[in-house]
C-alpha cells in the first residue's frame, strides 16, 4: 500500500508551517496515478497559503511497481555523496521485505523484482521512465557515459548537476543536463535511440563496465564517476 502521513512542514519562502501529507511509501500496481505523478513532476509538490511559493519535498520513500519488477528506496539528492551506505541499507531493507529474511509469499513476490536505489527526483523519474519504455537502466547508464566520453555539450559532470532522461520519444531519448535537487533543465540532448541496441550488440565490449555499474543497486554513471564519501 502507499502510505502517507499528515505532517507539519515549513514553507522555505515564509517559513509558514503547513500540513501535508508526507509520502513514505508508494505502491504502483494499486496507485498508478502515483506513479504518473512522480513522472511529470508534480508528485509531492506544495503551493503555499500564506505565500503562493510552489516547492517540492525531497524523496525519502520506497516504490514498488510488480508489474514492472521494480523496488526502488529514492532518497534525496543530498545524499548521493553517501550511495556506498545508503545502497547497503537498500539491500538491507529488500532483504527484509522481499529477500531471504522475509516470509515465503515476500520471497516469491521478491524474486520478480529489481531492486535499486536513487537520489532525488530526477533521478527516480529516470527509472520510470526506463520501466515505461522497455529500457534496460544499465544499458542507459552506458548510452550516457557514451555521450559524456564523446563531449555531451557544454555541462560538465558535477555533484550539483547530472545527466538524467527525461523523455523517450518514438526513435529518439530526451536527455538534460539537470539540478538534482530542483530537476531545472540547464541543457537538452537527444539521442537516437538505436544507440541503446548498438551497446547491447557489443556485449564483451562493455562489459566491464556493466559488471562495475551493476554490482550493487546502485546502478548509476555516478557509481564510476564520482568518488562517494563515508
């Protein structure tokens, strides 16, 4: 089940203290509209009363989607610096639910599904997005470090900015330089999409970094990019 809770929260604007509910967990298969939320962006989005300042709140919850074989824990993009940590306690936490340490019935349901871990709205939007359209995320995550070897415009690969899909057209994927913790667009890419096909048409090519990217549930460029913290 999605689960959500009536909070007090502040309004980063005015500081007025406002009650929303605040979502810990989001089932899919029964709340799909959650799902399209988190999408287009407007997924625990606030307009503020006092103010009128939109804001959004950062993730911290799990997403089960069966019919996709999805379980995703999103955390907020703050804590990406710390994925080493946070993708032991993902594992920790599917272990419990779905894995060896949860009942018989869990562990059925469990065997279907992918675990993962992401930071940020962005970020989750990308699985999504991927599920949606049939694309295999480890093999999107090489597309991109394709793109970034070859150049990838003028953005550079930063903790504040990332390169995340953003829509998949008939013959073609969306990409933009993004702030993880705002989604704000700097700069757009497309891609053809045969480039996905091309990189699973060479599998000893990549895979090496297709074991590194997908040794654990972070799967991610950031995994081989950027050096995590303690």
């Amino acid at each position: 089940m999605s689960i959500f809770r009536i909070e007090k929260i502040k309004c980063p604007a005015c500081g007025e203290a406002i009650e929303y509910g605040v979502v810990y967990s989001v089932n899919a298969d029964r709340r799909p509209d959650l799902r399209d939320a988190i999408i287009n962006g407007t997924f625990q989005q606030v307009d503020c009363p006092a103010c009128g300042e939109g804001f959004r709140l950062q993730p911290t919850i799990t997403y089960l989607d069966e019919g996709k074989h999805q379980w995703i824990l999103v955390e907020s993009a703050a804590g990406l610096k710390k994925w080493i940590e946070l993708e032991k306690q993902a594992l920790s936490g599917f272990q419990q639910t779905y894995g060896a340490e949860a009942p018989a019935p869990a562990q059925e349901i469990g065997a279907t599904l992918n675990p993962r871990v992401t930071f940020g709205w962005p970020a989750i939007k990308e699985k999504l997005l991927a599920a949606k359209f049939d694309i295999n995320d480890a093999t999107l995550e090489l597309a991109k470090l394709s793109v970034i070897r070859g150049g990838g415009g003028t953005i550079p690969l930063a903790d504040d900015v990332e390169l995340r899909l953003i829509d998949v057209l008939d013959d073609s994927l969306v990409l933009a330089w993004v702030k993880p913790a705002t989604g704000e667009v700097i700069e757009a890419l497309k891609l053809e999409r045969s480039l996905l096909k091309d990189i699973e048409a060479k599998p000893a090519d990549w895979k090496p970094l297709r074991d590194e990217l997908t040794a654990g549930p972070f799967v991610d460029i950031h995994r081989v990019l950027i050096a995590p913290t303690a």
